[in-house]
C-alpha cells in the first residue's frame, strides 16, 4: 500500500519552522491527501498565536485543540491522547508524521499506535540531558515505524535501540533545509517591521527550561541576565520559551529585564523569515536551543551553548559551549565571539547537520515506501 493520506502533526513554532517545508513538497503533489493537525503553543496568545503563520503559508488546517488551562502535564497529555485518538480515527490516515520530542508529541505517537496508523518521525536518536524530552524522544522512537535522522550518529543510536536499520534514513537536519528556501529580509526591513534600533553588536538569546530543573533553569538565566547587562552598544532580542515547566518564570524575568534595559526586546514568535532574517545580521545567538546547533552554524555566526541541555548532540566549530554556567564565563564567551580572530574563523564552519534537500529526500521516501511491509513492528536484534 502506498501513502495517499498523510497527516503532520505540529505543536509549537519551532517544529513547525523544521516541517514547514517537507509539508509544502506534499502540498504540491496532487496524489497526495495533505492534512495538517494543530495544538499546542500554537494557540496561545502570550506564545504568539502562531497558528496564523501556517495559515499564511497557505495550509488548509484540517483540525485543532487546545490544551487544557493547567501546568500539570500529566492532565494536558491524558487530554491530548484523547484529542488525538478521535482526530485519528476520524481522518483514518496512511501515515501520520511527527517530529522531535515534546510530550504532546508523544501522545500523538501513542493515539497513532492505538489506532494503528503507521508514524514516520524525524529527528530522533538525539539527546537533551536533564530534560524529560530526553526519554520522550527514545519513546517516540520507539513507537515509530520509519525514521529520518539528521546524522550518521543518530542513525546509528537508533538502530542500536532496535529499529530496523532498512527504515532508518540520514537525510540531515531539516532546518538546514529550511534555510536555503526562503527569500530573507534585509537590515533595514528587519528594522523597520520589528522596531529594532541595531547597535554595533546584537545578539539573539532563546532560553528554553530545563524541564528537571527549575533551580538550574533560574540559575542559569539569571547568568544569562547579569552577563548581557554588562554588554555596551549591544542590541538583545529575546525570543519565547517552549512552553514547559518553568517557562512562565522564564517570561516574566525576560519581561522584567526589556522593561528596564532599552536596548532589548521580546519577541513572542519571530516567525522562521524574521528569524532565519536576523541571524543573518546579528553577531550570534546565546541560549540552549537546538536551533544554535542545527541552523547557526549554516549563517557562519557564532552560538554560545548555554548549559547541557543539547550535551550529546554534534557540535560545529561555531559553538561556545558552556556547561558549569557561571556570569563570568558568559560574559567572557560574548567577548570572544565578538573578537574579530573568532569572526574570521567563521567562514570555515562546517555544519555537522549536512547540507540542503532533507525535505526532497524525505519526500521521495515516502512516496516510494511500502507501508504494508510494516504494519507488524518487529525488534531489530543488533
């Protein structure tokens, strides 16, 4: 049986960014039954209502729901299990597609499994020490049938974990794929439409919660704060935390700061033109996104890993990584990447993440993939 119906399921902004073209090569196939299923922080205001930059790239949005008004996750996922079981059942796809390792993914992944429906998921094989998505990842993995990795590394860890090594793919990373598809902003644009008066330096910082650890989330970004308040003539541009544990202390100290430095700003959801737009002017980004380490380096512009959040992932020459977090390495870790000597050796960064055309590679693989061969999931012994 070959996919006539796929269904990708998308959460928040940054998966998103990554599946946005992959979806658009299904769009563009008329053979195809596209359906696109939406929750998540894509549907909260304070995290930039994000649903409207998949609607303005032209995507019918087949269905959505919110999650329920409460932190405790356990009750959001018992509520997405059930969401995403009705919506599966109700669509009946061939395939349904996820990506990465959030826990409303993983109960997509669980709902898919119940209803029988194949998944194919991208981006696992990764870690992120001292953070349940860590776990999630391996389980989604788990309850996967084909898998599109973005290094030699992760195809090898997750055929390790007993996937069958025929249905594990290294395509590469699709945010490097994404950036080579979009026509990016100039400057003075960016100026313009985001109100930003640029300084001699500007810098990035997207600051994501370590999930098992609220002490060491508030830890490090109070580091974060005190480093950047030392900076002259530098212009910050803060972005929204994913939306976990923590991520509304995390808000409210970032709002805090930009309302008493005034060369800063927070952006709920850059959106993936403005943001891909700014790496291109900006000196660098500070934070412990994977974006630092997946999408950077292809701008040859320099991240400074904060933490071990993305400890175990493949890391450019680009990267300044700081595990021990203290103010002061920070601030010296600014300095450097400011340092004409670090600059220079930026146009020599190779990006462990591959080149563009993971969306393509993907795409022909489904089309071509024989689902029947793998209704019965069978452990791959090493």
């Amino acid at each position: 049986m070959k996919v006539k119906k796929i269904c990708f399921i998308t959460s928040t902004r940054a998966d998103y960014g990554l599946l946005r073209n992959l979806m658009l090569e299904f769009k563009k196939d008329s053979s195809i039954n596209l359906n696109v299923v939406v929750t998540g922080s894509h549907l909260i205001k304070k995290y930039g209502f994000t649903i409207n930059e998949i609607l303005n790239d032209g995507f019918s949005i087949i269905e959505t729901f919110k999650f329920p008004s409460s932190s405790n996750i356990a009750k959001i996922d018992s509520s997405c299990i059930i969401n995403f079981h009705n919506i599966f059942i109700k669509l009946n796809p061939d395939l349904i597609f996820i990506l990465g390792d959030r826990h409303e993914i993983l109960s997509a992944a669980i709902s898919a499994n119940l209803c029988n429906i194949p998944l194919a998921h991208s981006h696992g094989g990764e870690l992120t020490p001292n953070c349940y998505d860590d776990a999630f990842r391996h389980c989604i993995t788990k309850l996967s049938s084909i898998h599109f990795v973005a290094n030699s590394i992760f195809q090898r860890r997750v055929i390790q974990m007993g996937e069958n090594p025929k249905y594990v793919f290294n395509v590469g990373g699709l945010g490097v794929d994404a950036i080579t598809k979009l026509n990016l902003k100039t400057k003075q644009k960016l100026a313009h439409d985001l109100k930003i008066d640029f300084c001699r330096h500007n810098l990035i910082i997207t600051y994501h919660p370590v999930t098992l650890n609220k002490k060491l989330t508030l830890d490090e970004l109070n580091c974060i704060i005190r480093a950047i308040k030392k900076l002259n003539d530098t212009f910050i541009i803060f972005t929204s935390p994913n939306i976990d544990n923590f991520s509304d202390v995390i808000i409210n100290t970032i709002n805090k700061f930009v309302k008493n430095y005034k060369n800063s700003i927070f952006i709920k959801s850059l959106g993936q033109i403005n943001y891909y737009s700014l790496l291109k002017v900006v000196d660098g980004v500070i934070g412990n996104s994977s974006s630092g380490l997946l999408e950077v380096p292809s701008f040859k512009k320099g991240t400074i890993n904060i933490g071990i959040r993305q400890k175990g992932r493949p890391m450019a020459s680009s990267v300044i990584n700081i595990e021990n977090v203290t103010t002061l390495k920070i601030y010296n870790a600014i300095n450097k990447l400011f340092s004409e000597s670090f600059r220079k050796n930026l146009n020599k960064t190779i990006n462990p993440y591959g080149k563009s055309g993971s969306s393509k590679k993907i795409y022909k693989i489904i089309k071509n993939i024989n689902l029947n061969k793998i209704n019965v999931k069978k452990f791959y012994d090493i």
